[in-house]
C-alpha cells in the first residue's frame, strides 16, 4: 500500500471519526487513537475525548499540548488544556491558553464569555468587567454580557451600576436570560433609588411574563396595593394532598463536568433525604455533570443546519443554527434530514412534533443558549448518556429512588430514567408543573416525600 492510500485512508478515519465523536464517543477515539498520524484537528479531537471519555488528565493534557504547537484548528485542544488547568487552578496559564485561542480564532466571539468567566473564577474581576464591558457592544454576546455585569456589581453591592446594566437587559427581546429575579432586583433598585413608578411597571412587566411566580405579585400589593395581571399558568399547580407527596426543590452548586454528580447531589440533600424518598434529578444537570455540554466555540454550524433551523419556529434550542448543528452531531444527518422532511408533512397536515417523532427524544432534550442560565449559557447540553444507569448509580450511593427528568411549565415531565423501584407514571403526575423551576432557581433537585411520612416525622 502506498503513501498516497495510507493518507487516504487517515483521511476517511479522521473524518468519520468527526463525524460519530458526540453520539458515540468511545468509538471515536478509538478511531483516533489507532492512527500512525493525526492532523491537529483531529489530534485535538483525541486529547478532548480523552479527557471526557477515558478521563485521563495527563495524556489530554499531552495530547493538546501537542496540538497547539502546530498550525492547525486546535479549538478541541484549546478546551481540553484549559479544563485540565482549572481542575489544578492554574487559573494564568488557563488564560493564557484562552486568550491565545481568542487571538488565533477571532471571528469566534463566545471566546469573550469563556475568557470572562475564567478571569471570574481566577478572582480577577476588574480585568472580566473590562472583557464584557467590551462584548456588551456585541449584539450576539450583549445579553450575555449584561447579565454577568450586573451580577458581579450586584455581588459587590453597587447598586447604582447593577441598576446601569440591568436596565437593558430586562429591556431586551426576546427575554431569554431575564428572568424573574431580575425583575424583582430591578424594581427594588428603583424602590430604592425613589423611583416608585418605574418599579411598579417592572413588577407589573414581570408577573405578565412569569405567571407562576408569587414574589411578583406580592411586591406588587405590598408597595401598591394591587392584585397584578391574573393569567392562568399552561399548566396548573399540582395539589399536593391529591398527590398525597410533598416536593421539596434543593438547591445545588453549578453542576459541570468538573464538579461531576454524585457527591454535589449528596451533600446537598444529605440533611433533607430520608429513606422512602423519591429524588427527581435535572437531565440538563446530569448530561452537565457528565460532561455532554459543549461550549459554542467549538461548534461549526452547518449549511444544513443554517437552513434546517429555520423551519422549527422561533422558539426552542434547534430555532438557532447551532442547535440544529447540535441535533445532526446526536443522531447524524440523515436521521435529521428525515425528520426536516416529517416535519413538513406534519405542519401541512397541521401536525406538530413529527420531526421529533423521527430523529428521536435526545434532539429534544438539547438545549441551547435561551435555556441554560451563567456560565453555561454559551454552550449546547445535551441529554444525559445512559440515565438509567445513572439513576441506580445515584440510588445506591443516595438510599433513595432515583429518576433523571426533563421537565419545563410549557409541556410537563418526561422520566428519562430511573431506579427500579422507581413509580415513573406517578413522578410524571408528581412534576407535572416542574416545581424545580424554570428560570435560576439553580434547583435541578427535587425531593418527593409522601405525605404520610411527612405528617408522621411531625407528629
């Protein structure tokens, strides 16, 4: 065989490797890793699966070091080396590596978000205002940017700045990335800087968009005696004595890939949790926790995708270009092109969902930019791998029944996976109205308890 077939043939591995890594991960490495040679791309693909797949720090750290001594696309390398770096908090060289790849690539403008949060994690936050501060004027990175400027001056209680850029952000449409809190802070800056009537009509904004929530309204009668807007949710609250369980939201650190699963989720519920208890885990936290978030730098949306993602609607995370690069990364792009097709002839027949009806339920659990909340807000999740397995891994570690949910207030839960002792029909029911919350609650966990048991650890 000569040289020209052996490149070849590296060519065709390289690219089919590429091609799979996301969906089947193992396989792709092993691809990979079985090649005499390996141009930086693909050189950069190996060092980031061996990290997220084989988890071994040293050789990934190895390969991307490699990598990035060469001319190439080393963007894979670039997040590799950086994650190895901020595990050991060696936060100067982890910036440098960024800002290096915000140099080398800068047409890639989400480089700013990654260079922002890292300066943020090493403590520097003057040098972090100064990098958002600058993509603030960026009409793709400006709500991004606005919402972590006026998170760091809410931090150190400059209220007359937090106020400066929370202004244009609740301002903003569509409103993803304002939520309800943001509402709620904005008006109290206002109450505070003796601006009632700007309060009043941020309140009043507010309840109008996120109907469910109660602090609004009662700011709204407390300051000013009125009832604010009356709008009943998509889906109503569920009645917990019908229900016969108690829901018991949990709050938890950002759950990453470096932080992983387990032991955050055990020491957040060890003084809640007691035996006989069902505990509902976020899909979203878990695939985060397992690594299966990929930050948008690293994502090259397609034609198909630019074109795909027009036909979906407005809303949802395949609406953007690099949603639907997501969706053809998780199930390839035929079983995608199949579903654009079932799609049409679903929305002529006035059908909805048949393309997700095709491409199956891991395209409709990624979710994009308008659904994550700081730091995870530039980077596409997708579903957790093997959520069965998890669930029974979590429910022997945790002593309790375990399931993996997607759950949102516009269409209820969905059981992605559970322990076996797990009721799924009835967690179903139990989470209908998604009580972990839709917005920043940072509550990906949920504690069922039987009312039973509730009445008698009081009694």
């Amino acid at each position: 065989m000569g040289a020209g077939e052996d490149m070849r043939i590296l060519n065709v591995s390289a690219l089919r490797a590429a091609d799979i890594w996301l969906r089947r991960p193992a396989r792709a490495r092993a691809i990979l890793a079985a090649q005499p040679t390996l141009d930086v791309p693909s050189l950069s693909l190996l060092a980031w699966l061996t990290l997220t797949v084989e988890q071994d720090e040293k050789h990934a750290e190895s390969l991307a070091r490699t990598a990035l001594g060469h001319v190439g696309d080393s963007r894979f390398a670039t997040a590799a080396l950086t994650e190895v770096l901020l595990r050991r908090g060696e936060y100067d060289e982890a910036i440098e590596v960024i800002g290096a790849a915000r140099h080398r690539f800068p047409a890639i403008r989400w480089y700013e978000l990654t260079l922002a949060d890292t300066l943020v994690e090493a403590g520097r936050i003057t040098a972090a205002e100064d990098v958002l501060e600058e993509a603030a004027a960026d009409p793709v990175l400006r709500r991004h940017a606005l919402k972590r400027l006026s998170k760091l001056a809410l931090d150190r209680g400059d209220h007359e700045r937090a106020r400066y850029f929370l202004e244009p952000l609740v301002a903003l449409a569509p409103d993803y990335l304002v939520y309800a809190s943001d509402y709620i802070v904005l008006g109290h800056l206002y109450i505070e800087a003796g601006e009632p009537d700007k309060a009043r009509d941020t309140w009043h904004k507010g309840a109008e968009v996120y109907v469910r929530n109660s602090e609004l309204r009662a700011l709204l009668m407390r300051h000013f005696g009125e009832q604010g807007p009356s709008i009943a949710p998509r889906i109503a609250r569920v009645d917990e004595r019908r229900l016969g369980a108690k829901r018991i939201p949990v709050r938890t650190p950002m759950i990453s890939f470096r932080t992983g699963i387990t032991e955050v989720v055990d020491t957040a519920t060890a003084m809640i949790r007691r035996p006989g208890d069902v505990i509902a885990f976020s899909e979203s936290a878990a695939a985060a926790g397992q690594g299966r978030m990929l930050p948008l730098e690293l994502v090259d949306p397609s034609l198909m995708a630019a074109v795909l993602c027009r036909f979906v609607g407005k809303i949802g995370p395949l609406s953007s270009p690099a949603g639907m690069q997501g969706a053809i990364m998780e199930v390839g792009r035929a079983k995608v092109a199949l579903g654009a097709v079932a799609g049409a002839v679903g929305r002529l027949l006035g059908r909805r969902g048949w393309f997700y009806r095709v491409t199956g339920p891991a395209t409709a659990m990624i979710d994009d930019v308008a659904a994550c909340m700081p730091p995870h807000d530039h980077h596409l999740i997708f579903g957790p791998s093997e959520a069965d397995a998890l669930s029974e891994q979590l429910a022997a570690a945790l002593r309790c029944g375990v399931a993996v949910v997607d759950a949102n207030h516009r269409s209820g839960a969905t059981i992605i996976g559970a322990s076996r002792e797990v009721d799924r029909n009835w967690l179903v029911t139990a989470l209908a109205d998604n009580p972990a919350g839709n917005e920043d609650e940072q509550t990906p966990v949920v504690i069922i308890r039987p009312l039973e048991k509730v009445t008698s650890q009081r009694a």
